[in-house]
C-alpha cells in the first residue's frame, strides 16, 4: 500500500507526484491543508517531525524529503528510469537538485507567501495565524514568514528572494540551449523538480519572465504536454486558488517587475 500526504498547490508534494505519474504509480490521497495548518497536527507530525509535506508512506516505510522521495521511487520503481545513465551526468542532474533544496525553496516561500495567498490569511484570526507561525519549527523560516504576511512584496526579504527565482530560470534557459530536457535524454527527476518553481511564477502573474527567455518556455511547454503533467499537476489545481494567485500577482507586478531584472 502506497499513502502520499501532500498538498495540491505545493511545490514539493507537486514534484513528487510527477515522478508517481510518470511511472504509473497509483496511491491513497492524504491532503494535509497547509493554510489551515494540519502540516502542524500532531498525529501528521508523528509521521513528518518536520511540519511539512510530503510524506510517502510505501509498504510501510516512511519516506520524507522531497528529493529524496523521489530518487527512492526511481530505486524502487525503476520503469521507467529517471535518472541520466553516466556518472557525470547524474552529478549534473543532482546539481540541479540541490541547488532548490539550498536556496530556491526557501526563495519560493518567500515570494509565494507575500503575494498569493497573503490576503487569505490576514483574513484569518491573528491567533489562528499566530499560532500557525509559531508552529513553524526553524527560526529563520518562521520570522520569513512573518515579514511577508505582514508586509508584503515590502517585506526586506523579498528582492532577494525573486532575484534568487529569476536567477534560476535565467540559469534553466541557458541550460535548455542545446538540450530538450535537464535531466538527460528524456524527462526526469531534475525536470519533475524544477517545475513546480517555474510554474508558481507563472501562477504569480510573472508569465513574463518566462516568456523572455524562448529555451526555457519551449521547455515549459514540453513538461505541459506530458500525461504526467495533468495527472499530477492540473487536476488538482482548485480554480479559485489559482485565480486568487493570479490576481494578487496582477496587483502587485508593478511593483515586483523591476526587482526581476537581472
């Protein structure tokens, strides 16, 4: 028995369901709701010390940390391969991987929270909100969260944030030059993982900055075409979710346009 307990909008849970889809991999839906804060319930934090998703549960086994999660599943579920043949290679794709896990994730957090759903949770009770913060176990996490709920695309947190974002797709542009995919000859885990940050730019009202850069939104599209894509990405995308993103993002691009250019 397979048990994935994710979000729909988060990048992480997103990317892991890629990999799940792209290798026919079924399994039982946990929706743990982040802006209500059950990532903080403590029955869920038996299972993720961590207060975050995902977590797959395999056969018993509890797997955290997205990455990781994902390089497991291409171990355990080899059909199809995910990962480039050659030594060499296999360093290029993992380069790209620890490079979300060192700065960009952090980065997205940052912007996301600033602008898509801000306006959301300063409607909520500033107890609940209160409480949900402090919840947030690591200490740098949880002032960066405070900031921009409280102040926005204002927040001193966030030209460094979108310039860390940009810089990333302008990195993925170059890559995608004279490659179709950057995980190797084929779509993979590099691939599964870089596109849930491409996408909530795109969901933040910043198709723009794709858009100005032809390899990496030639890239986009392909990732959009696959199956994989509307399995693990499109039909759980809520509509007023994304609207609301969008329309935040609208509101503020004028603000946010000058910090993207590089």
């Amino acid at each position: 028995m397979r048990e994935l307990y994710h979000n729909a909008f988060s990048t992480c849970s997103q990317k892991v369901r890629l990999v799940l889809a792209e290798k026919g991999l079924e399994f039982v839906s946990h929706e743990i709701d982040l802006l209500g804060g059950g990532q903080h319930d403590p029955e869920y934090v038996k299972l993720n010390p961590n207060h975050v998703v995902p977590t797959l549960v395999d056969e018993g086994d509890v797997l955290t940390e997205s990455t990781l999660i994902n390089e497991y599943l291409d171990d355990a579920y080899p059909d199809p391969p995910m990962r480039p043949t050659g030594a060499a290679a296999r360093h290029a794709s993992r380069m790209w991987t620890q490079k979300l896990d060192h700065s960009v994730h952090a980065a997205t957090g940052i912007v996301t929270f600033a602008i898509g759903p801000r306006v959301a949770l300063l409607q909520q009770p500033e107890a609940v909100r209160e409480a949900n913060i402090n919840s947030i176990p690591e200490p740098a996490r949880r002032a960066a969260r405070r900031s921009v709920i409280e102040h926005g695309v204002g927040a001193p947190e966030f030209a460094g944030a979108i310039k860390t974002m940009v810089g990333l797709l302008q990195e993925m542009d170059v890559a995608l030059g004279n490659r179709e995919w950057l995980s190797g000859d084929s779509f993979g885990l590099a691939d599964a993982a870089l596109l849930p940050y491409v996408l909530r730019l795109d969901q933040l009202a910043m198709g723009p900055v794709i858009e100005a850069r032809p390899h990496l939104a030639e890239w986009l599209g392909r990732v959009q075409a696959l199956s994989a894509y509307q399995v693990a990405v499109t039909d759980w995308l809520v509509a007023p979710i994304v609207e609301l993103f969008r329309t935040q993002g609208e509101e503020v691009w004028s603000q946010v346009e000058p910090l993207t250019r590089l």
